[in-house]
C-alpha cells in the first residue's frame, strides 16, 4: 500500500522538473493526481491535466470547481509555481517584481483560498508550498526572488497555525540548487553550463547538483501520513547548504561594489 493511497493530491505547476518528478511519484504512492500548469506537460501523468494560469484567480477557482466536481474532495495539495529573477535593487525592473509577486506569492495564495474550503469541510487535508533556500537566509544576488520566497514561507505558517485544529497541516520544502529548467535558466549566459553547474557546487556540503526526484520525495513525505505531527515548517533539500558556509569559502559580494 503506497504512502498516498486513493488520496486526491493536486500538484499546481507539474508539466516538468520537481513538479513532474512530484506528479509521478505521487502516482507510484497510490495517489489520485491532477496536474496543473501553464505550461504543456512534458508527459502524460496522473488522471487529469488542466492548462492553468495559477496566478489568475478566476482560472484558480474555476480549476478548484472542476476538480471538487469530479472527485468530490482534496487530500493532497502541492503549488510548485515559480520563476527567478536576480537584479539588485538599484538596477531591477518594478514590472518585474510584480510579476515575481504574481507568479510565486499570489499563485500559492489562490490555490489555498480555492482549496482550503474543501479541507475545512472534511476537517484534514495536507498543503505543501515551494519555498526556496533563499525563503529562509537572505543573499546579496536576487532580493526580489527572495522577498517572494519569503512571502511563501508567511503565507505556509500562517495556515499551518489558523488551520491546524481542524486536521489541516501546512509545510514548504526549500529546494537549493536542484538541476532544473529554471535553474538553468537562471545560470549565467557562458558556453559550458556544466563547468557552471559543477562551480555551485563550492559551497555545498555534500558537493553535488540534486535531482528532481530528492525533492519530491520530501514533498510526499510532508504530504502523507508519515509527517502527521509536521505542520508550519519549511524543510531544506539543500545538500547541507544552510547548514553553514564551507572552510575557503564566503557569500560574495564583490558584484556589489
């Protein structure tokens, strides 16, 4: 019996990377998943797919009809909506930090506020958000991003505490540099990426890009069972990055001068 059997579990932002490894893992536990994203999925998994905009709330509520019509409850809910942006404050675009706000605050906001109300009737129901290292320390490269993450991680205890007497818990994972689409994305515009890669590596403890799959392994354990008495944390998937700065090495900030 998988650690999410016949659950009902939405993954919001599961057409690829640690959404898609989520999704499928999820389907390997027993759950009934429905997948959501803007984005055209990369494969087919779960029962369902929904193009979504989960930073519109109309598109948000609509989804959440759809999928309480059709199943009748939610077990399981999982927002990996996302997207980087790195500017210092001086330089960054207004338009920009509100479409970072948009996309990594509000998405989770109005996936929560579509859902909880089914969660609340039934009296339990697991929320998991996408927080991010940068939701827990703050770094000197992207302000904006982490102003976001930290947002996300307010928002997860928020519920996690207004909730938790009705049998709904509220977690985050806190992905470090995991090899996604959007990490690479992120990387700077140099002609070897895997010399990139292996450079991020300087300050993590266990020396090594992670996977998909590492996160979404944690992201069912929050969300089953197993985390029963785990409501209101944020929990790294960092290779030991926030445990500490590695002998030799420092935050830069020399970009800043």
């Amino acid at each position: 019996m998988g650690k999410l059997e016949n659950k009902v579990a939405v993954v919001v932002g599961g057409a690829r990377g640690i959404g898609l490894a989520t999704a499928r893992l999820m389907v390997s536990e027993g759950a009934r998943v429905i997948v959501a994203d803007i984005l055209e999925p990369e494969q087919d998994v779960g029962e369902l797919f929904h193009a979504l905009d989960a930073s519109d709330v109309d598109s948000v509520d609509q989804f959440a009809r759809a999928v309480l019509g059709e199943y009748g409850r939610i077990d399981v809910l999982y927002n990996n909506v996302g997207i980087h942006y790195s500017a210092q404050i001086p330089e960054s675009d207004p338009d920009e930090f509100d479409r970072v706000m948009r996309v990594n605050v509000k998405s989770h906001y109005l996936a929560a506020r579509a859902f909880l109300p089914a969660m609340i009737t039934q009296k339990s129901g697991s929320i998991v958000f996408m927080s991010s290292h940068g939701g827990i320390a703050g770094r000197p490269s992207d302000p904006i991003y982490n102003a976001s993450k930290h947002a996300v991680t307010g928002l997860m205890r928020s519920i996690a505490v207004a909730y938790a007497h009705l049998g709904i818990r509220c977690n985050a994972v806190a992905p470090g540099a995991i090899d996604t689409p959007m990490l690479r994305a992120a990387l700077p515009d140099r002609q070897n990426v895997d010399d990139v890669m292996g450079a991020l590596t300087a300050n993590i403890p266990l020396a090594r890009i992670a996977q998909p799959e590492e996160v979404a392994s944690v992201v069912v354990f929050l969300a089953s069972e197993e985390a029963s008495y785990v409501t209101g944390h944020v929990i790294p998937v960092d290779g030991g990055r926030m445990a500490g700065v590695m002998p030799g090495n420092r935050y830069r900030t020399d970009h800043l001068n």
